[in-house]
C-alpha cells in the first residue's frame, strides 16, 4: 500500500491506454525527435486522415510520450472550443508561458478557419522549444508550405490504416476467436474503428459478417449486433436521436422520453462508438450514416414518429430562443436534412469555425458595396448603396474566422406597401410588388419580406460555407416571422438554384429581371396560401418517406381580375351546386364546395339591401329570383333598361368588392 502512495487512476490509465495501442511506429519515432533534438527539430507536426483512422488515439498516445519525456502537455479539442481566435486562445492559454511545452490539438476540421490565425499570429508565440501536433481530417493548406518561416519546422503525415501485421495484433488484443480473426481483418481491413467494433461483436461469439463488399455494408452489419441488444425501447428511441441530430443534449432526451433522461444519456456515452463534446454527445462520423440506415430499416414507422418529434423540439426551439442564439439553433434544425432531403444538395456541410455571421456596422459599408460590384457588377453595387440608406438593419456579413475580414453579406428587406421612389430605383422590388399586386394584396397589418442579395464572390452564385449561414438565416427569418404575405428569394445563378426554390415552394415570378448588365432570378411563396406549418410538414416528410411530395394546391388567392369574373360566373349560377363547386372561388379561402359558395354569395347579395337598396333590387332580381333575361329583370322592377343595367353593374361591382375585402382578411 504505500510502495503505490503518490500514483494517481491517471497513471494507471495511461499504462492501460499503452498496452492497448497498436501501431504507429513511425509517427510516435517522428514525434520522439521534436522532443529529444534541440533547435533543428521541427515545431509542427500536422496529422491528417479520414474519419475513425484512429487520429485522436494516435493524438493520446503522443500526450502519454510527452509526458514520460518530462513534458507539460495542453490539450485542445476542436469541437469543444468556440471557434474564435478569443475561444481557442483560452482554451490554451497555459501552453503560451510553459517552457517545453506540448500543445496537441484534436479535431482541427472543425475550427479549420483558425489555420492561418494559428499560422501566422498564435503559433509563433509559443515557447521556443514547444511541440506542437494538430491532428484532423484536411491536409494543411498549402500557405504552410510556401511560408519559408515554416519550411524546417512543419512535418506532415497523412494517417492511414494500420498495415495487416498491426491489425492481426489489433484483434487478438481484442479475443476475437482464432476461427473469426481472418473474417474479422477480411471485412475490416486496416480501418482502427471497424476493427474494434468487428472485434466487439466477434468477441461475443458473433458471426454474421459474411462476405460484405464494401466497409459501409460492413458497418451496418456490425451495427445490427451492436444497436440489436439494447435493454429498451426508450434506449433504442435515444439511440436513434443520437443519431439524426448533429449534438444530443440531456435537455433535448428530456423532451422526448419518459424514462428519466439522465440514465439514459449516461448509457449512450458509454457505448462504444459514442463520443463526448462540449455541447453534448455524437456518434462517431463513420457509423453515423449506416447507423439510420439501420435504424430507418429496423422500424421506419417509429423512426419517422422519433424523427418528427425531434423536428417539432428543434423548430420550438428556433421559434423561442433568443437573437443570440437563433443560428446555431436553426443550423441544428437544417442538420436534420443533411440526409434523406433534396435540400441537402444545396448546404456545404463544411465544419464550423471558416465563417461566422456577424450584424453589419458602418465600417463595413466599403467593404459590402466592393463584394457587391465584385460579384453582380457596378449596377448591384449602387443598389446596395441604396438600401444601405433605406434599411441598413436589413445586412448581415458574414467574416473570415482567422482574419476578422468581411467576405461575403446578405440582405433582408421588409416592406409594408410599395414606394414609388424604391420600385422606380430597384426592378427587382417592382417584380415583387408586381406580382402581390396581382397573385394576393397584403392584408392590413402585414408585410411582405424580399432576400435581395445574397453575395459571395467565391461562390459565384452557388454553394459556400457563408451561403450555408445565408440558408440558415433565411429559414430562421420564415420560422420567426409573423404577419408575413409574401416572402421573394433572388438568385443571379437562377437555373442552378431552381430545384432548390421548388422544393421550398418559392416559385418562379420574373426569371430575367435585368440588373444592368445582369440578370437576376427572382422566386415567391404566399405564406397565407401554405402556411409555415404546413410547409415544413411537407419539407419534414420527405425526411421519412425519402421523397418530397407534391405540393398540394391549397387555398389561392387569385388575382383581382380574375377574382371578379369568378364572382360573376357564381352570380350566373347561383342555383346550380355542381357548376359552383368547379368556380375558381371554391380555390381560395372563401369556400370549399358549391353549398357553401351559394349561401355566401346569397348573404352578399342580401346584405347590400340596407346601404344599395336599388342595387340590391337589380341583383338579387336578376339572379336570385331567376328571371329569364334582363329585360325581364327590369319589366319586373318597373325600370327603363337602360336604368337597370346602371343599378345592376353598379350592384354586382358592389358584391365583388364586399368578397375581396373578406378574401382578404379571412385567416
């Protein structure tokens, strides 16, 4: 008892982690030079390689070295750390004034925006004989290379599988059965994670490998044995949450099981592909994907209801929080998408940390109107000038994480009635204004929203990690919005971003608005027609069915024009059901059937009698009373013809005034 006085659980971990590993022979040889060799050893060691390569244990055990080397070690992990020059300065703060000191630095993919910060500003102020080792799944961009203050103190290996012989040692460590070892190393190959999961399931005396063809099908053949066990149904409902949402937290398992959450989500962390960050758990990205494959197999009814329910906590979420926080929530929300939807096809996916949304500030007015003209030409540049005046609340920049600089910014316009001044000066706003007009008026008390650029030069038009942020700031705008018409998206590259608008149900107004020399693409959807909530039910099926239905007709509201021939086509056959239940009126939001279009258009008729009383006489003569002609109508109400026709027109004017104004207010 006292010769083990003074050594710590860590210590016997660590001798743990050391008998466990396997491999590596010559990247820990490497590393043992930096910390032996003195002022030509290299600095710098950049590790890269694919998910589940087996990074962050190489990474673990290159700390255990360090440490037995004499060595103080400072951890940093990308996924926890806020992806900021401030947020991973604090994060390693003690490796700034610690001689000798080892920084290791895991999952780089998701703060890789900070590569050329850690570059050129944060490394260089480190302790002369510090080591550093950075380990994700990019390779270094190629500045490090080119930078001759870097060329003798960077190495870069790139992390493969571990060769036939390490893996055989692998799986023996393991106790896979000498019957299932060629099964196992023939399905898993050198990959260190399928090994170790195929080793789990081996080691039960398991065997339904097979002959898989590929390491996904292998995977989801693992995943069978290792998800089938699970003590219940609400561990299997956490497990599939796990699954569809990019981070799982206790708060979101407390919305959607009854067992009590907190058993539950210590039992997820300790499953064996499950993984620990800041925020909450994930699994690891290569089981993730065969993983709801699996699940989706297994019980497609009550995955879809899981996922649903997922759906309606997240959107709740975006709906509450506040400002602060509403990108990062909607983000998770549009994660639910990343498979199984169209819309995925049009977002990056690209880690965190590159670009972040920030509010727009004058001092970034030059900055916005060169992006402008650099991607839309001078034309764009002086309409953003304009609108800068008019709505400067309306911009959003989106800023480079490692330099602070402005690359890309967005604009969201609201309008309660049309200008004269700003649909004379912007053709895209007239479009829009154009088409309300004509397709459905804003009701009182509400207004219309237009996203009038969405620039990024990079992107030229298309798909970039600021344009994700766009995305997600544009779907926050529809979810939090209230009392809006009409919402209009512009796109200048408008044939790439059509299927996208259809599966949105943005549909096409005016697909050659000329801006200068430019054409400018310009989509709408009538939020009163498809409410928010029936929209995502539509967008949130296909993540269940695996295809987006079609979008049902719904209520319409037609164009005035065409709106009050539909009434006088009811007046005609006010007495005929089934020809009324064929009147474009039983589209919009004023009836559904024939019956129900006769008695409103009676009530109407009707209700001129006290303020129109000789209007009212001439319609509800001529149609109500089903004389045969119009001369007839006026014989009976002992009028001139030509007095008749006045009071008549005037009458049916009236009715079709008292319909608009109650099409237009009816919720």
């Amino acid at each position: 008892m006292v010769a083990g006085r003074g050594k710590t659980l860590a210590d016997r971990l660590g001798v743990a982690r050391e008998r466990a590993f396997v491999g590596r022979a010559t990247e820990r040889a490497l590393f043992r030079t930096a910390l032996e060799c003195g002022e030509d050893a290299f600095s710098v060691l950049y590790l890269h390689g694919p998910g589940g390569i087996g990074k962050t244990t190489l990474l673990r055990r290159l700390g255990d070295d360090a440490r037995a080397a004499g060595r103080a070690v400072v951890q940093v992990d990308g996924r926890t750390l806020e992806a900021t020059p401030a947020g991973f300065s604090a994060e390693a703060a003690g490796a700034l004034d610690t001689d000798g000191v080892v920084l290791l630095i895991d999952t780089f993919e998701q703060c890789q925006g900070l590569e050329a910060w850690l570059r050129t500003q944060f490394l260089p102020r480190l302790p002369f004989d510090a080591v550093v080792v950075l380990a994700g799944r990019l390779p270094p961009d190629s500045r490090w290379r080119v930078d001759p203050d870097w060329n003798d103190a960077l190495r870069v290996i790139s992390i493969g599988g571990l060769s036939p012989d390490e893996a055989r040692v692998l799986v023996r460590m393991k106790k896979v059965p000498l019957a299932l070892q060629d099964e196992v190393l023939a399905s898993a190959g050198g990959h260190p994670l399928a090994l170790t999961l195929a080793a789990e399931v081996a080691a039960q005396e398991h065997s339904e490998l097979g002959n898989q063809a590929s390491h996904r099908d292998m995977v989801r053949v693992l995943l069978r044995q290792l998800v089938g066990e699970v003590p219940s149904r609400e561990h299997r409902r956490v497990l599939e949450a796990c699954a569809l949402v990019e981070i799982t937290t206790l708060e979101m398992l407390r919305e959607i099981v009854e067992s009590p959450a907190d058993e539950l989500f210590d039992w997820l962390q300790g499953l064996p592909f499950i993984e620990s960050g800041r925020s909450g758990l994930f699994p690891h990205d290569v089981v993730r994907d065969p993983l709801i494959a699996d699940l989706r197999w297994r019980d497609p009814s009550g995955f879809g209801a899981l996922l649903q329910r997922l759906h309606a906590y997240l959107l709740g979420r975006v709906r509450s929080t506040a400002e602060s926080s509403v990108m990062e929530v909607t983000r998770s929300l549009i994660y639910l998408y990343r498979t199984g939807s169209g819309i995925a096809n049009y977002v990056t996916w690209a880690g965190s940390g590159e670009v972040y949304e920030d509010v727009f500030r004058p001092e970034h007015r030059a900055t916005v109107l060169r992006l402008a003209e650099e991607a839309e030409g001078p034309e764009s540049a002086r309409l953003a000038e304009f609108w800068l005046e008019r709505q400067p609340e309306g911009f959003r920049v989106y800023r480079r994480v490692e330099t602070g600089e402005v690359i890309a910014f967005m604009t969201w316009l609201r309008f309660s009635h049309p200008d004269g001044e700003e649909t004379a000066v912007d053709p895209v706003i007239a479009a829009a204004w154009q088409h309300v007009d004509t397709h459905g008026p804003s009701r009182p008390g509400e207004h219309i929203t237009v996203s009038r650029f969405a620039v990024d030069p990079a992107a030229a038009g298309r798909t970039s990690p600021a344009v994700d942020l766009m995305v997600a700031r544009s779907t926050a705008q529809w979810l939090r919005a209230c009392r809006v018409s009409w919402s209009f998206m512009t796109a200048v590259d408008a044939e790439f971003w059509m299927p996208q608008m259809k599966a949105i149900e943005h549909e096409p107004v005016a697909m050659d608005v000329r801006v200068g020399e430019r054409s400018t693409g310009l989509f709408g959807h009538d939020w009163r027609v498809r409410s928010v909530d029936k929209w995502l039910d539509r967008l949130s099926g296909e993540l269940v069915s695996g295809e987006l239905a079609a979008a049902s007709p719904g209520s319409r509201i037609l164009p005035r024009g065409e709106f009050d021939t539909a009434v006088r086509s009811a007046l005609r056959d006010v007495a005929d059901d089934a020809a009324l239940g064929g009147n474009l009126l039983c589209s919009t939001r004023l009836a559904d059937n024939g019956p129900a279009l006769r008695a409103l258009v009676t009530d109407t008729v009707e209700a001129l009698a006290a303020p129109s009383p000789k209007q009212h006489r001439a319609v509800r003569t001529t149609y109500l009373l089903r004389v045969p002609t119009q001369e007839a109508a006026a014989e009976r109400l002992q009028l001139p013809f030509s007095t008749y026709r006045r009071h008549l027109t005037a009458g049916v004017a009236a009715v079709c005034d008292q319909l608009w104004e109650l099409e237009l207010n009816t919720e």
